[in-house]
C-alpha cells in the first residue's frame, strides 16, 4: 500500500523570499544543507536556518490555505540553503535530485506507507489534548451519560473496574472518554465567562447496553467517582499545521495552565483567552510579555513610573475553540506566569 499526498509546500519550497524578506534573518551560521532525520520538527528545522523559526511560511510563500496541509518533508530528505540574485533560496531535494522549480501546479506524489512526515511540534507533548473536549459550555456535561454504580458498591473506581451508566439511550459509540467538570475560564478583562474546563479521567469501553448500561473503565489518569460523566471518544488523529503569525493584531493573557500551576517552563500547556472568534488558528505564534512593575521613583515627575513591557518567549497554538485557544511554550528567557500577556510575534 503507497500513500497519496499534495505537496503544495514541495512546489514552493524552491521559490526566493517574497518582497518582505528583508524582514526574514537568517542564522548567523545556518547551514547550507541539512539531511532531516527521525525525530525532527518543523519548527526545529527552520531554527536551523532562521532566527525566527514561525516565519518559515514566509520563505515558501504560501498562503493560508496552502499551508493547511503540510504532510510532505520525510526523513532523509535534505534541505539546502542556496541564493539566487542574492535572495536566499531554500530546497528540496529527494531521492539524489531537487524537485521542479517552475511548474506550480499541485501534484500527487507516492510515498511509501511505512514513511511518516515530521511534526509541526513534539507529538508527544500535545497529543493528550488532542482528542480531548477540554473546554465546553458551562451545561454540557451536565446532560452527558453519568456514572450511576459500580460492582461491589465501589465509590472509586480505577482501571479495570466495571461500572454502570444511564443517559448512553440508544447510542452505538463503544468507546468513551470519562470527565469532571472543572473550573470556569473566565476573561480578566471583561470578567466574560469563556466556558468550563473539563477534567479529563480516562477511557470506557461499552460492555453491554441497557438501562443502566454497563462498561468497563480501560484506563484512568486519576480516581473515578459515581456521578462522573461519559463523552463520546473522537478519533485519535494528530493534525498538521505550519507555525505563522496571527492575521491581524492580538493582545491577551495566559489564563490557565495544565496542572493548575502558577508558574511553568518550556513545553508546559497554557490556555489563552482568544479563540477563533479573535482569528487565531492552529498554528498561530504569538510572543510572551511580562508586565512591567510600578516604582515610586522621585526623579524628574513626582508620581511613580511603569517599567515598559519585556518579551521573553513565544507560545503556539495547537488546540482552538471560540473563546479560548491551548499552547505549547515553546522559547522563553525566564519562567511563564500566569496573566502575562501574548501578543503578535
């Protein structure tokens, strides 16, 4: 069996920097080729020949939904840097030669199966929030299928214990994702609630239907209770996406992190409260700022003066929803807190 994929970035790849390239630096040591192996990333491998990784789009030029489907560099491809009247020029090449630099037309190459195009990102960071709600409205678990018993009368149940549930009716989902409701995201601003995380258990599987029906709990990542709800199980895909700057000016804050921490690291899970309703996408690349503090200084004004604000970092958007968006921290000088703001990179 051979997989199909368009490569629209393979037809572009080869192409100079757009009239903003002047904007694009290069790495004072980039490399004039690089062979991609196993484990690598997009957004390493353009930190290889830029400064500002996110601005990889930019030297293919492509638009946005050109870069929508970015399922085409594979181990043992090799990028190399060249110029051409002076303008830096990236390309690909594969199988011993570079791919046509003049026709632009999409086409359909083969590849073998067992290949598997590099991320965007480290999967394993994200994956578990892949196919995860989240966020959902302040009611909805409220209506989901609940939790009502368990063998043995159990009140905390793990992985491997049966359990019983009413509200699944008539559906013929046999897997099943088990939630908490969380906490409410609320804008710090506008005091807007944004809407409620939930809390992710674990994973059911549909035993018998009935009423109650009964399943089996498969997995958990902490104790279950009676009373905890039921969410049909997407499926488990990671998608694909390039890092790019936002479309047009955003201005936000960091309200929540994985864990319930107020302090985090590089690779640490943030949630931003701007969603798509603020044109963020997968894939948007916003900068880290930390606010600067009050002095009462008595210099040349008798009031107190406001340090500027400090870029130390960046975060990308891998999860979307309308009001609310989760990122990977991906750079950063110094440690992440929460309520410091993200902007355009």
């Amino acid at each position: 069996m051979r997989k199909l994929i368009i490569p629209f970035l393979l037809l572009f790849l080869s192409i100079g920097l757009p009239a903003s390239g002047a904007d694009i630096s290069l790495q004072n040591h980039a490399p004039a080729r690089y062979t991609v192996v196993k484990g690598d990333t997009l957004w390493g491998i353009a930190g290889k020949f830029l400064k500002n990784p996110w601005q990889w789009p930019q030297i293919w030029q492509l638009n946005r939904q050109q870069i929508a489907n970015p399922d085409l560099i594979y181990p043992g491809d090799v990028i190399v840097l060249t110029k051409e009247n002076g303008v830096p020029v990236l390309r690909l090449l594969r199988g011993g030669s570079a791919l046509p630099t003049v026709t632009l037309s999409p086409k359909v190459y083969a590849k073998p199966s067992s290949f598997r195009a590099i991320p965007s990102i480290p999967p394993e960071t994200i994956e578990p929030f892949l196919t995860q709600p989240l966020v959902v409205a302040n009611d909805a678990l409220n209506k989901a299928p609940r939790i009502v018993a368990a063998q043995d009368r159990r009140v905390i149940l793990g992985a491997g214990d049966i359990a019983y549930v009413s509200g699944l009716g008539d559906s013929q989902q046999n897997r099943w994702q088990i939630y908490r409701p969380g906490k409410m995201l609320v804008d710090p601003v506008s005091h807007e609630p944004l809407g409620r995380e939930a809390v992710y258990l674990g994973v059911a599987q549909l035993m018998r239907k009935g009423k109650p029906a009964t399943i089996q709990i498969v997995q958990s990542t902490q104790e279950i209770n009676i009373g905890d709800r039921l969410v049909s199980a997407p499926e488990e895909t990671v998608p694909v996406f390039i890092p790019h700057a936002p479309g047009k000016a955003v201005s936000g804050e960091i309200i929540s992190a994985f864990g319930g921490i107020t302090e985090f690291g590089q690779n640490a899970i943030v949630v931003i409260n701007r969603g798509k309703r603020n044109g963020i996408d997968n894939g948007t690349v916003l900068a880290l700022y930390r606010r600067g503090d009050d002095f009462d200084i008595k210099a040349e004004t008798e009031g107190g003066v406001k340090l500027p604000l400090e870029r130390y970092g960046l975060i990308l958007v891998f999860r979307t929803f309308n009001k609310v968006a989760y990122a990977l921290v991906t750079t950063i000088t110094r440690p992440v807190h929460l309520h410091d703001l993200v902007k355009n990179p």
